[in-house]
C-alpha cells in the first residue's frame, strides 16, 4: 500500500479525536445532588512518627534537614519552629550527617548540630559542627587546640571571621 491511495491522512483525523477526547473528559462532570463530600485527613507531620533526637526542658527537638526543627509539645500537632538552619555555602549541598555517632545531640549544656557540607565537583563530605546553649548565640566548631597538654574543641562565633577560638572546651574521652 503506498501514501497514494491510503484513503485518509492522520492530520485530518485530529478533530474526531479532540471531539471524543472531550466528550469523554465532560461526561463525568455533572454534580449530583446526592454526592456527599468526602473526607479529607490532615497530612501527618513529618516528625510526628520519629522520636524525638533530644528533649530539653519539655522541648522536642528533631534534625531537620541541615536545620534543628523545635516541637512545642511531643504529642502536639501544631506546626513545628525551626530553631537554628545552617548557612549555606555557594556551590556547596547540604545533608544531616549520617557518618559516627547522631546528627543532633544535647550534651548537657549545648545543643549540636552535625551536618555535612558537600561542595560540587568535590566528591567528599567537610563536617560541619554548630552548637548554642541558648539557641541565640551559635557557635560553630573550627577544630582542635591543645591547651597545659589537654585536647580542647575550639568554638567560634557563627558569623566572626577571626582565625581565633571564641570559646574552648576540654575534650572527655
């Protein structure tokens, strides 16, 4: 059979097909009387089924995506703060650290936050640390000094651009 003496072309078949298209598409459109609504649920919360990572003082405090994300209470479901986001860096992503030990942990006295920082085109993961015993005042690790002897974490302010440690802390092994 060649192109000749086929009876019709596909072009002109576009209309039929955008007709019965339509027709399909608008027949199940009519609204009856007698239709109820449906129910529809509230989405979950994402960290509603996670336990908590800390509890501080009735606080529930979960990692978030390269962020600390605070719960009022535990069993609540009003919508969650997010205390304390990591600054972004250019060409650079971001993912909660999943290497030795958790991504958020409370000490004691601060809150820290461990979070990987991948720059692109570099194919490794820098370790990034910051911790607050407030959640005004952030610190990020910088890493470690020796002071008498002792191996002590050096904290810098979020934000200073000095070379020097803000605040030190002895390291418990």
């Amino acid at each position: 059979m060649n192109r000749a003496s086929f009876p019709f072309r596909i072009p002109h078949l576009m209309p039929v097909f955008t007709v019965v298209l339509m027709a399909l598409l608008l027949s199940g459109c009519e609204k009856h009387e007698a239709d109820t609504p449906k129910e529809v649920s509230k989405p979950i919360p994402w960290w509603q089924p996670l336990a908590p990572d800390v509890v501080i003082g009735g606080y529930a405090f979960y990692a978030g995506k390269c962020a600390i994300v605070r719960v009022e209470e535990i069993d609540s479901t009003s919508p969650e703060t997010t205390t304390f986001h990591v600054p972004s860096r250019p060409l650079a992503s971001c993912e909660n650290w999943k290497g030795e030990g958790e991504p958020l942990k409370y000490d004691g006295e601060y809150i820290i936050l461990s979070v990987c920082q991948m720059s692109f085109g570099a194919g490794g993961c820098a370790v990034e640390r910051y911790r607050s015993a407030d959640f005004a005042h952030w610190e990020e690790h910088i890493g470690v000094t020796w002071i008498n002897g002792e191996e002590h974490e050096a904290w810098r302010t979020l934000g200073s651009t000095s070379s020097k440690a803000d605040s030190v802390k002895k390291v418990e092994k």
